[in-house]
C-alpha cells in the first residue's frame, strides 16, 4: 500500500504502452493511477490478437530494428533496453509461454491475447495500480492539473508526473481517435501530422473484377517500387485484391513509400511480379510456344503458373495487342503496373505514422520538452512499423522507456 508521502504518477492509456509505464513506476515505488477512456483497458490489444497474438519476432536485432524506417535509430535506442527476446522473457513472467512460428513471428502458445492480458492487470491490481475507466483526458486547467471526462462530470486531478501513451488515430472505437492532437498543439509540443499506416491503398477496379475477386489473395508476388532517389527497390511477399483496391502485408511493408509517392506525385505506382519464379526470358519463351486450342486463361495457368485472381488482374490491365503479344504479355507479367491513388482512411488502419516528434522529447526518457515532468509512449509518438510483432514490441519497450525516464525524474526533483 502507498501513504500519503508517496509521490503519485498518472499514467493515461490503458493500451500495452501504458500498462508498461505503469509497471516500471510502480517499481520504482511510485504510486501509479491509471485512467482510460474505455470501460476497460487493452482493447486495441485484444482485438490485434483475435486471429493469434502476434507478440514480437524472433528475427536478429539489426533486421528487427531496420523494419522501423527511418525511425530505427531511435527505435533501436528503446529496444536496446527491452528487444523481442526480453519480451518473451516478461511474458514467461505472466505464466504465458511463447514460441517461433515458421514465419518468424512470435505467438503465445495458446495464440490468444485475453489470458496475457488478464494475467497482467491482475498483477496490476495486486500491485496497487489503480484504474480510472470512463476517464477521457482534456488536457489541463490552468493550474496544471489534469482535466478529466467521466460519468459524474469533469473532474480534475493532481499528479507529480504523467505518463501520455494515448495511441494514435487508428480504431477510434476502441479508444484511439487522436482527440490529444490539439491539447498537445496548444501546449506548444511539436506533431507530425497523423497518416494511416498499415492500411490498403485505393485503385479502382472493373466491377467484374471486385464481384468476382475481392477479398483474394495473390501469393508469392514481388512488389516493385522507386523511393524519393529513384532507387529501385523489391520485397517478396502476399497482398490481397479488395474491393478498394490492395491490401495486406506485403502493401503494409511498404506503406510509406507509397504513401511518399502520393504525398510528391498525386499516386504512387507499384509493380507486382506476378510470376517471380520464373525469369523473363524464360517466360518469353514458355508463352511464346505454340498455344494450340487452349484459352489465354489456361495457357498462363500452364505456363506461367498463375492462378485465377493473377489472371483476372492481367485481363484487367492487358489490352487486346499485348494479350496477342507473348513478349508483352511476358513483360507486363513481370511488372503489373498499380497506380495507386490514395490510402485508406486512418480510422480504417491497423496504426498510423506522425504524432509526437521526437525532437519535442528528451531521447534517454521520452519527457516533453515543453511540458516537464509529462512523458509519451507508443503510437503517439513518430513512429511506424509494419505488422508482424514489430508495433507490439515498440509499444513495450516505449513505454518502459517513459516509466522509468518519470521515476528517474521524480526521484531527482
């Protein structure tokens, strides 16, 4: 139990992030009260984990922090503290195992999210964390305390630090709508603006083909894409065909690149290898032989390997002479070109990019410039990463980084 003496910590955001944050401050032997919007914390979290909690990834450390972009140096700085394998080894504390999948990607053994999740704020509990639901943050008064939303009215609260970890704009049903946006502004605290990030992209399709295709996937393609230097870049990978255009994992690697052509061009074009095992030269060859009575559709199912969604997206593009020209339809192929329009709206991403800059941080304890003694964690901050366990385990590690950087700052003021 804590006294009256104990120095108290807010920690707004009941998302992995926060959870965290709370943790290392009650560690710290700082009273810690938690307050989230929702009825009940973790619900992005839970809902990542409905199809198998994907909670990190078991590649090596400089492949692990090279998926953060250009953010890894700063990324990398808070996994040095706290990577993937210390992940694992802090769930083993929960009683949850964990264990490589043949991907890579690290899964609880029993896939499932609500039994970590439960595990955890019963830990809390036990360890005084107090918890605020329906609690939804303000900004503050003009004294500086801490405005609250809640069930009986507005309320305000005193802390002598708080740790921010708010999300960012994405599932706003589920507590992360980016309302903080402004109160951080007027605070004079540096943003980028929000942007979708592991999101589809939008390229409007014939109606034959969303009838008959949306929702299929196009396996083992190769994504073809120039960035801001016009160098080349491919990634191997699976997408989806949607109905809005393309989706899946293999777009959400690449997202910001595309989403940088679109921001410069007005569209971003991509290039799909739809055919990847197979050489140009080789499936010149293997087109060009004699087609006999078969149908254009049977002969690249044979020769080309396609399957039906790959197909459909060739007739899509292909007009009469390249469909009669094997050396075209060879090439086209190898690079399928998508001119891709827009993202899709943030409320419909898995994240988003922008947020806090981190030039308005304090690197070693993620402490606002502008505001002392108030710390940010997880997507509120400037960064992105593609799914894969990679935005779980920055969420952690962040905010590890911000509750210790408030108990370190409490401890020397």
């Amino acid at each position: 139990m804590t006294d009256s003496n104990t120095p108290r910590a807010a920690v707004i955001g009941g998302g992995p992030a926060g959870l965290m944050a709370a943790e290392q401050l009650r560690e710290a032997g700082i009273a810690v009260d938690l307050y989230d919007a929702m009825g009940s914390v973790g619900r992005k979290f839970l809902l990542a984990g409905k199809g198998g909690l994907n909670l990190t990834h078991g590649e090596a450390f400089e492949d692990f922090v090279g998926r953060y972009g250009e953010r890894a140096g700063q990324v990398a700085d808070w996994l040095r503290d706290f990577d993937a394998e210390a992940l694992r080894a802090w769930a083993h504390g929960l009683g949850v195992e964990t264990f490589v999948g043949s991907s890579g990607r690290v899964f609880p053994a029993d896939m499932k999210a609500a039994p970590l999740l439960r595990r955890w704020v019963r830990r809390l509990h036990a360890e005084d964390v107090r918890f605020h639901m329906h609690h939804r943050w303000l900004g503050w008064s003009d004294d500086g305390a801490l405005r609250f939303a809640t069930p009986a009215g507005e309320i305000t609260v005193r802390a002598d630090t708080t740790v921010l970890a708010l999300g960012g704009g994405s599932w706003p049903q589920l507590g992360s709508d980016g309302a903080w946006i402004g109160t951080l502004e007027a605070a004079g605290v540096a943003l980028a603006p929000l942007a979708p990030a592991n999101c589809g992209f939008e390229r409007p399709w014939s109606e034959h083909l969303v009838s008959r295709f949306a929702g299929a996937p196009l396996k083992a393609v190769v994504a073809q894409w120039h960035d801001r230097n016009g160098w080349r870049h491919q990634r191997q990978g699976e997408c989806v065909i949607s109905e809005y255009g393309i989706e899946g994992s293999l777009v959400y690697a690449i997202g910001p690149a595309l989403r940088e052509q679109i921001a410069a061009r007005g569209e971003a074009l991509l290039k799909l290898d739809l055919a990847p095992g197979y050489p140009l030269d080789t499936l010149v060859s293997r087109l060009g032989a004699p087609r006999g009575k078969h149908s254009i559709g049977d002969w690249l199912r044979r020769r080309a390997g396609l399957d039906a969604a790959k197909c459909a997206l060739v007739f899509e593009l292909a007009d009469k002479v390249t469909l009669a020209n094997h050396v075209a339809l060879a090439g086209l192929i190898k690079a399928l070109p998508l001119r891709l329009q827009s993202p899709r709206p943030i409320a419909e991403a898995i994240s988003t990019a922008g947020g806090v800059r981190f030039d308005a941080l304090q690197g070693e304890t993620l402490m606002l410039h502008a505001r002392p003694g108030v710390f940010c964690a997880g997507e509120m901050i400037d960064w992105e990463a593609p799914t894969g366990g990679y935005l779980l385990t920055a969420c952690f590690a962040s905010g590890r980084r911000a509750g210790r950087g408030a108990a370190r700052w409490l401890h020397r003021v």
